[in-house]
C-alpha cells in the first residue's frame, strides 16, 4: 500500500490541476482540428475519415479561416481524435465533454510517472512525481485538447516497460502513443538502447515503426499522399546549430529549469553508477528527442509575427529531464514546485503552449465574450478569437456571435470600420493600428487582456475613407488533395 502512496498523490496533483482549471475553454490547434474531428467521429462513428471538412454541430455556419484549405492534419494518426470522438456521443458537446477524456490520461500519468521514478531513483524517488503536473508546459497540455496529451501520459509507462523489460507493455504503450502522434516512433530509440546494454534480442523496439508504417502505407492507399511533414527544415549547419540551442534551452534552460542541471549532474556523477542502465536509457530518450525536434524543426528560426512556439512538442523531453533531476535527489523537488509556480502563469517568450498563460487567454475571450456581443457590428476580431466566439463548443460563450469579421496581420485598415477586439495572443492587429481608435475597455485575466477599440469614421494620418466597408468571411471552397474541390 504505501509503494502506491506516491502514485496516488501523483495523480491526485494532476487532478486537482484540472478541476480548479475545470471552466476554461478550449482554443488553439484543439479548438480547430482535433475537436471539430472528434465531433464528426462522434456523429459517423470511427471510421476512417479522409480530408472532409467537419462543421461540427453547425453545418451552415461560415467556416473558420484556419479551414479554408480543408484539414491537412488528417495526415496525423487518427488515434487521438477517435478517442475524443467516444466522450463527445455524450450528451453534453461541449469543453466538459473534453475534460472528461482527460481525467483518465491524468491518472495514467501520474501512476507511469511514479513508477518511472521509482525505477530511476528507488521508492523515495517515486514521491517526487507529485511535482511533475505542475511543471508549466505539463500543466498547459492537461487543459489542452491537443495529440501531444495522450503522448505524454503513455511516455512514462512506455519508459517503465523498458526498464523492467516487458516487451508486451511497451509493445501497447509505445503503439497507441505512435497511433496518436508520429513521434511515438521516438520511443523505439530507448527501447533499442536498452536491448545493446542488455546483450539481448527483444521485438518491443519494432512496433511503434511498424505501427506508423502501417498506417502510412494506409494512408497512402487512399490519399495518394503520407503522412504530415515538417513545417520547416534548417537550411544550412548554422540554422540547425540555432535551432538544436532553441531546443536544448526551452528543454532544459528556460524556466528556471537550468538551475536543476548542474546539480542533477553533480549527484548522478557521484551516486548514480548503481542506476546506470536506468539513466543512460533515459538520457538516450532525451537526447534522441532533442536532436529531433532540433533537426525535424517546429521551433526556433520560424519567420512569424507573433511568438507562438510549439513547445508541446518537447514534453517528453521536459518530462524526461524532471525526471533525472528529481531521481537524482528528491529533496530537488521540493525546490522545484515553487520555481515552477512562479512560472505557472507567466507569459514565455515561446507562446502560450509553454505556461497557463494560454489557458488565461482563452479565460479572458470568455470573460469579455457577453461585451463583444453587444456591441453593433461591425465587430472584427482575429481568427483565433472569432474560432472561439463562433463555436459553442469552445466553452467561451453558448451563443454562436455569427455576425464577426476576421482581420490578419495583412488585413488593409482601408476595410475596417466599426469595433476592433485585440487580444493578447493570437493575430497582431498590423496595418489596423494606423487607423485612429479609441479604447473602449480591457478585460484581463492574470496578465492575460483582451481590449476592445473603437475605430473613428476619419483618418486625418493616413486619409483612409470613413465609410468603407467591412470585409466578410465567406465559406470557402476546399479542397482535396488532388486539387478538386470538395464540399
């Protein structure tokens, strides 16, 4: 009873996380791919769906203009939105639906985070995993509705499965974590380390690249096309030198987390010979992710307007670096948890996947959602927030605003007129700050704002005519992968 103590408490820290955080709505990749595609699996049941655009709940409505090329990431494994698709048949198709799924991934995770450092640093070690929901970037994943989740909780069980070599736990852990996200595939390097240091042959290593191969020659049959591919690419040894250091810092550095490393290292150096096999196949884990995203880059280096950093990406690797720290000592997570409160709901420099903030951001859309809707239009706001104020399922308001305009950071301010909603995160106003407005209000939430502006009918600085007219979002043509449309 008391070896699962430690375990319990550990789940029970996630839990808590999220029923304080019950209430706030979802946005961001989940908001516009994986929910809208667990709403159509939860409406056709899990079949296999191909570049169909789903309109969820409101098949008339205008469409969001991340949806205006259809959804290219069904390239992704279905796993994660099938599984999502099962709790939205319930009644209730809304953000509740969603935490729902989460709660048993919580719990997955922190029993397999227990485990996994009981078997790095013994049983005192496993006590420390009540810290780890709380590390910022976990802690924003558990109120997110990404396929960076399901990876996350299975991590640790697959690593578990390695370090008391059980080929059948790896085998199921290890696939459905590939069968939810191509970088399960990442789980075979560890695997694989760990037969080399055991002078041993074993099969667990092969299913997660079977498992992605199956699925892409799938794939493939129908589309004609694989899998998703890398939005970037470095383009010679010095970009890919800038982006392994933007990597290795978000990983290991940021957020106070380089205070952790030296004496981590320190303590391994002088304890840790008796857990070699332990921490070399952890340390083969980390690395393997590190030189992956660093290479396979979603990271430093993209040229973009706002900060937005996909640092869900380098969950594993974070889980994986908490992990050796606390094995290390345990007492360095009682430091751990203050350091990572004070960055909890702190704006990063990387977006908002790397702390509350995010979720503070979705939480201020909501809470100014009743004054956007009585303003007359026209009222412009940017894709994310237009996203959430148009889809009840969202959680940010149970009336559909259907009467928005949607501004980009290339928008002409020739065109806008009327009310401008700014938020703290999402698309920069651009060109629409030449324009004279007014303040009308701020809502925040922590450091978190959303401001609304009043666009005056002259422009005395750029001469911009006073009645121009707003431009509207019409439902656009999509279009399939071989280039024909599809409605």
């Amino acid at each position: 009873m008391r070896d699962r103590l430690p375990a319990a408490l550990a789940s029970l820290s996630g839990l808590l996380l999220l029923l304080f955080y019950w209430q706030v709505p979802i946005g961001e990749d989940g908001l516009f791919w994986w929910v809208p595609k667990a709403l159509l699996v939860a409406e056709t049941g899990p079949s296999f769906v191909l570049d169909v655009l789903p309109q969820a709940a409101r098949p008339n409505a205008t469409l969001p203009p991340q949806w205006a090329g259809g959804l290219p990431d069904y390239g992704h494994p279905p796993g994660w939105y099938w599984y999502l698709g099962s709790f939205l048949t319930l009644p209730i198709k809304t953000h509740h639906a969603l935490r729902l799924a989460v709660l048993s991934l919580i719990v997955l995770f922190g029993i397999g985070s227990a485990k996994l450092l009981a078997r790095i640093g013994g049983q005192r070690a496993a006590w420390g995993a009540m810290v780890l929901p709380w590390v910022p970037p976990i802690a924003a994943q558990f109120l997110r509705a990404d396929t960076d989740l399901p990876l996350l909780a299975l991590t640790p069980w697959a690593l578990v499965a390695i370090l008391d070599r059980r080929d059948g736990l790896f085998a199921l852990t290890a696939g459905l974590a590939t069968f939810c996200k191509e970088p399960g595939i990442l789980l075979a390097a560890p695997a694989l380390a760990a037969c080399i240091l055991d002078k041993r042959r074993s099969w667990g290593w092969a299913v997660p690249p079977l498992v992605l191969a199956a699925w892409a020659a799938l794939h493939y049959s129908q589309t004609g096309w694989a899998l998703a591919g890398s939005e970037r690419l470095p383009d010679s040894l010095m970009g890919w030198l800038s982006d392994l250091g933007a990597v290795l810092w978000i990983t290991l550095g940021s957020q106070g987390r380089w205070l952790f490393v030296l004496p981590a290292a320190w303590m391994i150096y002088r304890h840790g010979r008796h857990r070699h096999r332990a921490l070399a196949v952890l340390g083969v884990h980390i690395a393997v992710q590190l030189l992956f995203f660093g290479t396979v880059n979603f990271l430093g280096g993209i040229e973009r307007i706002d900060s937005h950093t996909h640092v869900r990406y380098l969950i594993p690797a974070i889980l994986g670096a908490c992990a050796i720290v606390i094995a290390a000592r345990v007492e360095l997570a009682l430091v751990l948890l203050p350091v990572n409160l004070l960055y909890l709901h702190q704006a990063s420099p990387y977006g908002p996947e790397a702390s509350l903030y995010g979720a503070d951001v979705q939480r201020a859309v909501a809470k100014a959602a009743p004054e956007i809707s009585a303003l007359g239009p026209p009222v412009w706001v940017g894709s994310y927030a237009w996203t959430q104020l148009t889809r009840p399922y969202a959680g940010t308001t149970s009336t559909p605003m259907d009467q928005l305009s949607v501004y980009g950071y290339h928008t002409d301010p020739g065109v806008v007129d009327g009310y401008v909603v700014e938020v703290c995160e999402g698309e920069p106003m651009g060109r629409i700050q030449e324009r004279k407005r007014v303040l009308v209000s701020t809502t925040t939430v922590k450091s978190a704002w959303v401001k609304i502006w009043h666009i005056e009918q002259t422009d005395e600085q750029t001469g911009i005519p006073a009645q121009a007219q707003p431009l509207r979002l019409d439902p656009p043509k999509l279009m399939t992968p071989s280039g024909s449309s599809h409605l």
